[in-house]
C-alpha cells in the first residue's frame, strides 16, 4: 500500500529539525522530488546537511538572525533515494549582536526541476485499468484553467501533527518562542491541507512527482480557515499518463487565535508537478 506523499513530506521535514529547533520561521523549499514511491512498513532515514548560511541585514531594535540552506536526502530500507529537497528556516544568532559575515550564495538551492529529471521518476504503473475503473479520470485538463475549492478547511490539532512527526522546532509548540508571541503553525500542516483541497480538485492525482518551489508567504495559526485556488500550468503525456505542472495559492482567513492585528492574506505560494492517468 503506498504511503501518501504528503506524509514522507512531514516525516523527512521532522527528522531535518535538529539543527533548526530555535527557528523563527520556515521560509521556504527548493527542488523538491519524490524519486520513489514509498510504501507501509518502509524504514525512511533522513540526512541533513548544512550547505550555506546567510545573516540577515542587522535592524535597529532587532536581534541579529540569518538564514540557513539545508540539503535533505531520505533513503528507504533498500538504500534507495525516495526524497531529496532543499529548504531555508530562519534562526536566531546565539549573539543578538552578532556580525557572523556570513553570505553564502544561496543558489545552491536549486530553483527548477527539469522536464529530464521529472519524467525519470515518474513509476510504471498500469495507467489504463485505472482510465478503465475511472472513466472520467480521461477527461482532459484545460492548460490555464484556474479551480477554486470552495471547501475550506480550519486548522486544528497543529501541534500533535509536529509531535507525531518529530519536529523539534520549539514556535510551533511553545507561543513564548514565537515572534507572534502565538504558537505559529508549522508549515508542513498548511501544505497537507493545500494537498489536500488539491485532491479535492482534481480528484483523479495519483501521485505527487515534485515541489519547484514552496514559499511560506505568511504566517499561519490555530483556528485559521485555509481555502485554495489552483492554477493548471502545463500539462505533459508520459508512460500513457499525464504529468500537470500545477500553481497552489493558498490564503487564511484569521481565525480567534491569529493575533488581532493581522489582516486575513495569502499564506503559501505553491508550485508542483502531478501525474494524473
């Protein structure tokens, strides 16, 4: 039985927060490909590294923090490469006034995918007898077409998902670290309800084949109401199937926990690939 990839997503994003535990917030993803279907009772383990480090420009009033590039590598039980991905939180210095000079060159972050890469993980499945148990699975998708799912979904239970997945980053349980002085949601739940509201629309997905580019927008909490809005940019046949370049906004309509001066926004920019049959 495959394992939703939204899961593999939370349980590699977990393991990679030890040397991110004091982060301020998660700013972003870069390159992210599922290379291999993940199934039960797969053993995963996750590889962090530290490939750049960025302080930010020191304010007047503010501690001195920077940014941090971590390359993430998850192997299966086999050895195997099922996850590789990029992302860049956002950590306080030890010292407030500190002048690290640090200024790595962020690029090593990759910013696209190519079409080369993408189609060299997509699996070989038996496509048809899906078409042929799903009829309207055939249907084609309309390049340029926007979808607005009108089921929103409120966020709860934000911290039991970062316990589940191992995360240790301490504003997602802990308001006093938080810069909101608010538990802050962590952002792997805002992506898992956009994946989810992403099923909704397109119900015939079959598999999530990579992330381009992930950027956390704004800030997320408790009790938000998250509603999405997809954009098909692309579409490719593969193998007898269809993989969709696809554009995920997402925005939150405050909910009582969201600090009172904070206007209801878009909260995360999302672009992906999809097969479809």
């Amino acid at each position: 039985m495959l394992v939703n990839p939204a899961l593999v997503c939370n349980l590699a994003i977990g393991q990679s927060t030890i040397p991110s535990q004091r982060v301020l917030s998660n700013l972003f993803y870069r390159g992210l490909q599922l290379l291999a279907p993940v199934f039960i009772q797969d053993t995963l383990t996750t590889r962090t590294q530290v490939v750049g480090l960025k302080q930010n420009t020191i304010k007047p009033g503010r501690a001195a923090s920077g940014m941090v590039a971590l390359e993430i590598k998850v192997e299966n039980q086999k050895g195997e490469t099922v996850l590789h991905f990029w992302r860049c939180p956002m950590i306080p210095c030890r010292d407030p006034d500190a002048k690290t000079g640090h200024d790595d060159d962020f690029g090593i972050m990759p910013a696209e995918i190519t079409d080369e890469q993408l189609l060299a993980h997509v699996p070989d499945w038996h496509f048809a007898a899906y078409r042929a148990r799903y009829p309207s699975a055939s249907e084609p998708l309309m390049v340029g077409q926007t979808l607005l799912v009108e089921a929103a979904d409120t966020v709860t239970c934000a911290p039991e998902l970062v316990r589940m997945t191992l995360n240790l980053a301490m504003t997602h349980t802990d308001a006093t670290r938080s810069v909101y002085g608010k538990r802050l949601v962590y952002g792997g739940h805002t992506i898992s309800i956009a994946s989810k509201q992403l099923a909704m629309g397109l119900p015939h997905i079959l598999q999530i084949l990579a992330w381009y580019r992930c950027d956390h927008v704004g800030p997320v909490f408790e009790g938000d109401i998250l509603s999405s809005q997809i954009t098909i940019k692309d579409t490719h046949k593969v193998q007898d199937a269809t993989v969709a370049k696809l554009s995920v906004e997402v925005f939150a309509k405050r909910g009582p926990e969201a600090p009172s001066d904070l206007p209801d926004a878009k909260v995360l920019d999302w672009s992906l690939a999809a097969l479809l049959p």
